[in-house]
C-alpha cells in the first residue's frame, strides 16, 4: 500500500463528519415505535396483572423458526415501560399445555436450549451493530451478554456475544396454569444511551424459545437469512423511542479482599531435583465504575485479581498458526467491541490477555495487574475507547535466594475512535496501542480500518496497520506493516461469495494484540449457495459452499500453501446441526513442523494430501445434546485420525454434567513415527439454586502427563455481591518421564475471595 492511499484513508476518517453528513437524515426518517412511560403503580413481582400493565401497548411476535412467518403455536404479550430509574419488560408465556414448560437449570448465563426462554436484545446506541441481551427462564435465572459486530463471527466456531459480561438488573418468574410470567427490571443506570433533544432511539428485538417444540418467535420479524444468528442481528431490531428518559451517572465501588496459600514445586539451580515452596496470600484490591457523562463509563481498577475466572480448556496443536484463547475476565469484556479491529479470524490488534498474563514456557503465567483505567462509550458520532493498565514485574525466586526478573513492568495502553458514515451498517475508525517496559523495551502500533456496506448484503472491509517496536528499523512499508481488503456478501440465504487479500510483514508484531502468523500474503475467495427450506421440508436451511485459501511467503513470493474447503451445511427444524467437508492441502514447508517433541515432527519439503473434515451437533433443547468434531485422512507424509467429542447430561435443574474428549493420532509410516494424544475433561456444575454454585473441572492431557483441576464453589445472593472459594492443581501423572523425577504436583492454590459492590 503507498503512502497516498494510506493519508487518503487517514483524511477519510478525520474529514467524514463532513463528507457523510447525510447519514443522520436516513435514519431519522426510519419509522420508530414509541415506549410509553409509566403512569400508575405495579408491584415487581413476577406477574404483570396490575392497571398499569394494561394500560401499556402489547407487541405480538411472529414465528422465525421452525417456519418464518407462521403464526406462533402458542400465543406470548410482551409489554415495556420506564419510569424514572428503571426500564420494565413483562411478557407473559402462554401454554395450552403448561407441561410442556422445559427449565433444566439454575446456573447463571446458562446458554442450553433445554429451557424455555424470554427476553430482550437492546441496541442501546441504535448503531446497527452492538447490543445488550437481557434473558431469563421459568426458574427466573439471570443470563445477560453483550452482543458484537452485528452478531457476525470471524469463524464457526466462534460466539457472536460475550456471556462473561454481567449488568446490574433483576427478574422475577411465575409459573401458571395456564404458562408462565415474567418482569424483567433494568436500572436506566445500567445503560447508556444518547438523548437528543429529549427524544432517545434504541434498537429492540424479542425473543421466545420453546424447546419442546423447537420454536422461535420473534419480534420484530427478522427472517433467517443469517443463519441461526439472524436473530441476535442488532442491524435487524425495531427502533424505538423515548421520550424524557434520562440517562444516570452510576457511580459502582466494589472492594474485594482475598485469602489462599500456594504451593509450588521449581527446579534448582543444579537441575538435579525439584525444591518445594509455598506462600500465603492475603490482597484487597478495588473496582470503580462511574459515569463521566450519559454516554462515558469510566472503570477503574486497583491491583486487579482474576483468581475466580475458569481455567481455560487444553488443546494441541497440530498446524503452523498460533493457538488463541478467549478472553474471560470480566473487566476486559464489557463494550469490549469497542477495542476490536480485527486482522481476519482471531488475530486482532488488540487482544486483552496479553495483559496480565504471560507465556512463560507454553503455559499462561499470571502478571500482578498493579491497577489502570478504561473509559468507553459516545462522544456524538464516535465510539471511543480508552484502556491504560499497568502491570507489576514478573519474577522468580532461585534456590539460591537469588531474584531473577522474568518480565519488567510495563504499561499497555490503547485508544479507539470509531463512528458510522454513509448508512447505518457502515465504519470508519482508528486504533492506537502502546507496550512501555520499565527496562527501555516499547511495541507501538496503528491502525486505521473501514467496513462500508455498498448494497443489499455487499460489504467492503478495508485495514491497515504498522508496528514499531526496539531492535527493529522500520525502512520500509513492507516489513512492519499489515493490509487486508475483502469484498464479502453476509447472507446464508442465494448465492454467497466473497473476495479478500490480506499481507502480514516479517516484522509486524502487535505487542498487545494476537496474531495467528506473520511473514505471508494470501488471497481468499468464496462461492456457495444457501437455501431456507419450505414449510413441508425436514431441513430448516442448507447450503453448498467451496472456500479457497492461496498463501505465499512475502519475503520472495513463493508458495506457502493452497487449502480448498468444499462440503455441504445443513440445519433440520429439529435442531440438528452440521457439515462435512473435503479439504484439499498443499503444503510447502521451509522449516521443520514439531508436532511432538522428541517423538514427530515433518521435515521440509512440499506436501499434497486430502481430508475429510465434519461437524454435527444434536438438539440442544433434549436432556442429553452432544457434538462431534472430526478431521482425518492424509496429512502431510502421513496420515491423520482426529476428533472431538463433547456431551452435555442435564440430570436435573440442579445437576449438570459435561465432558470432552479429544483424540489426536498422527503416523508417518516411511519414518517409521508417530504420535498418539489424548485429552480428556469432565465437567460437573451442582446448583442449589440460582445463588450457589459449585462447578468442578478437571483435564487429563496425555502429551504433558498431567491432570489439571479447577473447583469452584460461587454464592452469589445479588450482582455484584459474590463469595468465591477456588481450588487449583496442576498434578504430574508420569513422573518419571523426564530427569529428574518430576514432583507430585507442579503447583496447588487455595483460595477464598469476597467482593461486594456499592451503588451509590
């Protein structure tokens, strides 16, 4: 990319509240409902039978599925109001037969279709692409997230919301005879939102599910051209109206104070043995939330601590991308897509768990978060985002008694702008990072990006970015630098394609962001078909699609691998899931791929070879769901048998059991070599109501020999008010796979934590 092209980007986005102005008027001219405010009493109690309640005007919902635009099989009155400090939505379920009412669990953020569902998707902002998702069962279990990018995901396997994040706000459920009821309260503090001249314009979707019949209804209508995320689509909701509603200024203190003893095993200096240490820990830290203005939150954070947050599920590697994991830690996710400027699938230019946690020998190291700042939010047109942490210096105790600095102190800092121009679905935006170190060491990087919507479901996605970093000289614009444009049509409904390049410099290196790889240049494309089955059809949806991959060293232009996809996707109205696919590879390895150590790994060379990949996921809303994930045939010089299993048991509303179980065998005959690997997790959740908790995790990984487990016990008797005590154990199974013999255990954590929030 040349430098005139990057300064007219540049110049596009500082100059674009002019070029675009015409924007405002064409949403302004959308026909909006109004939300009528309260004008008499209602006891918040679970059952909307009160005057007030009749007074307000119902919204009747059509069927999205099992067949869009049917009239629902059972009928559903959904009402919303506001006074002063709260917005109300009550909905009353009907049932002819009110035992075919499903709720399988207690859990908070409990995901499973077994239950029957209501709730609301809330675009705040009305910006088309970011929404709040309030949603409770019969048990009047809480499950709130945030929903991203107009609920559109890089990858398959990835969420179009974040389930981690928690709001402030309460439900009350009664079941009926003939269904069931409920009130769902949100404190105008806990949203935020933009007053113009009185009037405030939000973005609404409802949403029934009744698994036992495996329907969705819906209001707006919103069809399921977008495949099983159409719904969640913020770009799809009904705009609504208020008048007189003002935004508060929260202001949330919450203090925690933590207690718990490690145990930890280190080799010594002369490597001949394992020394035992252990230490207790007593912190108290703190967490405040205050709204600077109607559209700016402030969260501040002193000596920040994540011990209560899950461990994160163990995987293998059998490819030459990095592996990713998500971010769980709640302080990261709200409004979390402010900071997202995505580099194609999980690479992003900022990705949160560089902070505070490093990657010391393969595994994630916690970094003491010594406290920082974020700030999110409007300012008129623009979504802004202002994050700056620092971390304390990483160091480990010698036998010796002597200190060793593992990593210095450092600062990460970013800072967002992002705002909508020509029509609703369209952005221009700004990213810049920072990663100081206290030893001299710095990583900075820029970013400008833009995503237009040019017609119907035709999208333009254009990015740039460049890093700076100590020992590097930036001479060129090639090296350091990352560039991607893709033309892309979002639909699962006609045809479907796509078009993209992108290019990743040798040198370009993100310091707090997350890159799959670096040194390369491809070309992506698409072209498939997508049909929405009739009423009389056993499918709901399917399409046909073929996906090519071409990638080139960037240094010298040669081959680095082509990978076509070609299968089927299907979904039946009974809630079966799946695809297949024929992969076809061709590979051309400069360097040695380890794919054991000490046991496989593929020498350099080019590889041609064929897989069968597929995927199938049974009904969610059954007791008992399980998915199947495979990938097996040729790979490489050799042969490869892998898969995935993952079961889900609901014994009861109180006892949840999971598990995974991955198989990873690879074998290259003519080498005479093999690897063989086995993951296994079990998952087990006891809740006694929807209070308290007890979740319990345990992994066996067969390549490193070891079991790690995670226990939890949570009470949680109002948001923001939690008691935690957390067991962790990471334990050696063979010990006598290395010299010296390896101990028991490699580290054992006990922990109890309290936090209480203020809201004043």
């Amino acid at each position: 990319m040349s430098l005139r092209y990057s300064f007219a980007l540049i110049l596009l986005i500082i100059t674009s509240d002019i070029l675009f102005a015409q924007a405002d008027s064409l949403s302004q001219r959308k026909t909006a409902v109004l939300i009528k405010k309260l004008t008499g009493e209602i006891k918040f109690d679970g059952i909307p039978d009160e005057v007030a309640w009749k007074e307000i005007p119902a919204f009747r919902l059509v069927m999205h599925s099992p067949v869009f635009g049917k009239y629902p099989t059972e009928e559903t009155d959904v009402r919303i109001t506001y006074d002063d400090h709260y917005l109300y939505i009550a909905g009353k379920l009907y049932y002819k037969d009110p035992s075919m009412i499903r709720s399988s669990s207690y859990k908070r953020d409990y995901q499973g279709m077994g239950s029957d569902w209501f709730g609301i998707l809330l675009d705040t902002y009305n910006d088309k692409e970011n929404s709040m998702a309030f949603f409770t069962t019969p048990e009047g279990l809480r499950l709130d997230a945030n929903i991203q990018r107009d609920a559109v995901t890089r990858l398959p396997t990835d969420l179009p919301m974040n389930i981690s994040w928690n709001a402030f706000w309460d439900v009350l459920t009664k079941i009926g005879p003939d269904g069931w009821s409920a009130e769902i309260r949100v404190p105008i503090s806990s949203l935020r939102f933009q007053n113009k001249n009185g009037e405030v314009r939000m973005g609404l979707t409802i949403e029934r599910w009744i698994p036992s019949k495996n329907e969705i209804t819906v209001y707006p209508a919103i069809p399921p051209n977008w495949g099983p995320n159409s719904v969640m689509k913020p770009s799809q909701s009904q705009e609504i109206v208020f008048n007189g509603i003002k935004p508060d200024k929260p202001l949330y203190i919450a203090p925690y104070v933590l207690a718990g003893y490690e145990t930890r095993y280190g080799l010594n200096e002369s490597e001949t043995g394992y020394t035992r240490s252990g230490k207790p820990d007593f912190e108290a830290g703190l967490d405040v939330k205050y709204g600077i203005s109607e559209t700016l939150v402030m969260d501040v954070t002193v000596n920040t601590d994540f011990a209560q947050v899950e461990a994160d599920d163990q995987q293998i590697n059998l490819t030459r991308y990095s592996l990713y994991f998500p971010e769980k830690r709640m302080f990261f996710l709200e409004r979390a897509s402010v900071f997202d400027f995505s580099l194609g699938g999980n690479s992003n230019l900022f990705y949160s768990r560089r902070i505070g946690l490093s990657n010391i020998g393969g595994m994630p190291e916690p970094v003491r978060i010594l406290g920082g700042a974020r700030i999110t939010g409007r300012i008129k047109n623009w979504d802004v985002g202002f994050l700056d942490m620092q971390t304390a210096p990483l160091k480990e105790k010698l036998s010796s008694g002597i200190t060793e600095t593992l990593i210095p102190s450092e600062n990460f800092g970013a800072l967002r702008f992002r705002r909508q121009v020509i029509n609703d679905n369209s952005y221009v935006g700004a990213m810049f990072t920072s990663r100081l170190g206290a030893d001299g060491s710095y990583n900075l990087a820029y970013g400008v990006d833009g995503i237009i919507r040019v017609f119907g479901n035709d999208y333009l996605d254009v990015r740039w970015s460049q890093t700076f970093e100590d020992g590097n000289i930036n001479n060129s614009l090639k090296d350091p630098t990352f560039l991607q444009v893709l033309w892309e049509r979002r639909t699962n409904k006609g045809i479907i394609y796509s078009l993209g390049y992108s290019q990743s410099g040798a040198n370009f290196n993100p310091g707090i962001g997350f890159e799959m790889m670096n040194d390369y240049s491809v070309l992506r494309a698409t072209l498939g078909y997508g049909w929405i089955s009739d009423e009389k059809s056993k499918l709901h949806s399917h399409s046909i699609e073929s996906r090519a991959i071409y990638r080139r060293y960037i240094d010298d232009g040669t081959l680095m691998n082509f990978t076509n996809f070609t299968g089927w996707e299907f979904q039946t109205k009974n809630q079966w899931q799946g695809n297949i696919n024929l992969v076809y590879n061709y590979d051309n390895l400069r360097d040695s791929l380890t794919i054991s150590p000490d046991e496989l790994y593929m020498v350099p060379g080019e590889y041609s070879y064929l897989s069968i990949r597929a995927n199938i996921t049974s009904p969610m809303s059954k007791p008992f769901y399980a998915m199947f994930m495979t990938e097996s045939g040729q790979y490489f010089d050799g042969n490869r048998i892998s898969f995935r299993i993952q079961p889900t048991l609901s014994l009861s509303k109180h006892f949840e059991l999971g598990g995974t179980y991955n198989f990873d065998h690879v074998s290259v005959s003519k080498r005479n070599a093999s690897m063989t690997n086995h993951i296994v997790g079990i998952k087990a959740l006891y809740m006694l109501n929807t209070k308290l908790s007890v979740n319990a995790f345990v992994q066996y990984n067969t390549s490193f020999g070891g079991v790690i487990s995670n226990l939890r016990l949570r009470y949680n008797p109002r948001e923001g008010n939690d008691f935690y005590i957390v067991f962790d154990e990471d334990r050696n199974t063979d010990l006598s796979r290395e010299v010296p013999v390896l101990p028991a255990y490699n580290f054992r954590t006990i922990m109890i934590k309290y936090n209480y929030t203020f809201n004043l």
